[in-house]
C-alpha cells in the first residue's frame, strides 16, 4: 500500500506516516464517533449515557489512531469513498472510514486537529439546528475544517427519527439542513447520515431527491454493501474499544456485533424506533432528570 510521509513532522514514530489513501481500496470499513473530549473525564450536565455513548477521550482516540495506522490502513477522503462505492478499487485490502455525528464541539475542536497531525481523512455530519448550542460546534468552527481533508455532510436538522416522520418532514429535515450548510460553507453538501439509523425505502428516496447521493447508515457491514452510495455501513466506537476489537473490525470481522445487532433487531421492528429509543432511556434510567437533545 502507498501511503504519504509527512515531511518534517517532530511526531511520535506511530505518528510519522499519514493515513490518507493514495489508492483505493475494494473495501471499506466505517467507524463511527460522535465525539472526542480532553481529559478521561468530561462533564456533559444533565445529558445522559445514551446520548454520550460513543464519545470517547481525547487519549484513547490517539490510541485507536495508532491501532489504524499499524493495522496498515488508510483512510477514504471523499473522492476515495465514491470510487470505492462505485467499484473503482484497484488495492486489495480493506481501508478506513472515519465519521463524526451530530456536530459536536469536541469532534471538530479536539479531533480534527488530531486528525489533521496525521492527514487522516474525516467525515463530520452536523445536525444544522445545533450549531452554536451548548456543547456543539459553531459556525466559524466549521468553517475551519480543513475541506481537503474533511468532508461536511447533513445530520438533519432536529435530529428526528426520519422514517417516523411525514414525507413532507422528512423533506423538510434534509432539504433545510443541507442549505443551511451549503450557505454556511460556501460549498456542495452531498453527504448525509441518518439520524439514529432511522432509515427506510422512503427517507432514501427523497434523500436521493433533495440532492445527496451518499447515504451513511447504521447498519453494520463491509462496504460497497449492496445499497451501494445510498446504504453506508457503520460501527461504532466506544470508549469500551479495545485495541484487538479494533483489529478485528478493520479485518473485516464483525461477526460479534451482527449477532447483537441481530438480537436488537427484534424490538427495534416490533416497538419502532421511536418507542424502542424512549423504552432504552427508561432502562438506563434517563426519562426523569435528564436534558434530552435527540427527540425520538
């Protein structure tokens, strides 16, 4: 695999070689975070555990950084991800995704910088009707992501669960989303995740029609899935994470979690993702006493 050296960079030895891809690889995986605080300890008020489930520190983000680029893969800007997706791959081997949800302050303010030191390539999604709140990114904040390195996409704009939604919402959500960010950036936004992976036929189908033609989900998969652009897999990362399942999922191996998700499956179809989402805050103990963001 080619991969770019930084010249003149004073970094650690793990840190020495850039991950962004030269050429493009078959196969990708995509690990998803939400975001990265300084300090092992962070204070996010009266927001619960469901809400900060996959931010992780600032320390053990460096450290699955250095999983990645031992494990020899490179990161997919963009351009990489849409000739993966579109069967452009000449490099046997899977590479590496990395996307960020919501818009939180940390993941462009503590995370992109760290990405930045080692040229990996990064995909945040902002949920547009958070910008400047408490705990999330700014309009000059964004403005500052690097876009040879970071692609901006829509997160919606209230965080909705689309496929619960009306048509006439759904549209709403992504086409208001989008224009505030293009008009924010000056640029094309063509990127979209789904809120809480609330996806189906029809949210993809006025996706398409609104104007985005890459669509991230949370199914979890190697990708190209059979979707192609409009089903992008994900997993996870937790503060949980260790290094050897780290491995694991950049090997290709998510047996574990497909059997988990597979058990979930069964609630998430009969309840919906509405009900499933208020039934999982009770558990945790977050329908009383909790600032809930994420309207299910």
């Amino acid at each position: 695999m080619s991969e770019i050296a930084r010249p003149g960079a004073s970094v650690a030895p793990a840190q020495q070689v850039s991950l962004h891809a030269t050429t493009v690889p078959r196969s990708f995986v995509a690990v998803a975070y939400h975001d990265v605080h300084p300090g092992d300890v962070f204070s996010y008020g009266s927001l619960g555990r469901s809400a900060t489930m996959y931010h992780v520190s600032e320390r053990v983000f460096r450290s699955q950084l250095d999983v990645i680029q031992a494990a020899g893969v490179s990161s997919l800007g963009e351009a990489a991800l849409r000739a993966c997706l579109d069967g452009a791959g000449t490099r046997d081997g899977p590479g590496c995704v990395l996307t960020f949800d919501d818009g939180w302050r940390g993941a462009v303010e503590c995370a992109a910088p760290i990405l930045a030191e080692r040229g990996i390539t990064a995909f945040f999604f902002v949920v547009s009707g958070f910008i400047g709140r408490r705990f999330f990114a700014d309009q000059e904040g964004l403005r500052r992501l690097d876009p040879s390195l970071f692609t901006i996409g829509s997160h919606g704009v209230t965080h909705r669960m689309l496929s619960s939604l009306a048509s006439q919402e759904i549209f709403a959500e992504l086409s208001d989303s989008r224009r505030r960010l293009e008009d924010l950036l000056g640029r094309a936004v063509r990127c979209l995740s789904i809120p809480g992976g609330a996806v189906d036929r029809r949210v993809l189908e006025i996706a398409g029609a609104v104007g985005y033609d890459c669509v991230f989900t949370s199914t979890l998969g190697i990708n190209p899935t059979a979707l192609g652009r409009r089903g992008i897999a994900r997993i996870g990362a937790k503060r949980s994470t260790d290094p050897a399942t780290l491995r694991r999922w950049l090997a290709g191996d998510l047996r574990r979690e497909r059997a988990r998700a597979a058990l979930l499956a069964v609630p998430k179809r009969l309840l919906g993702m509405r009900r499933y989402l208020k039934l999982r805050r009770a558990l945790l103990a977050e329908s009383v006493g909790h600032e809930q963001f994420f309207e299910p």
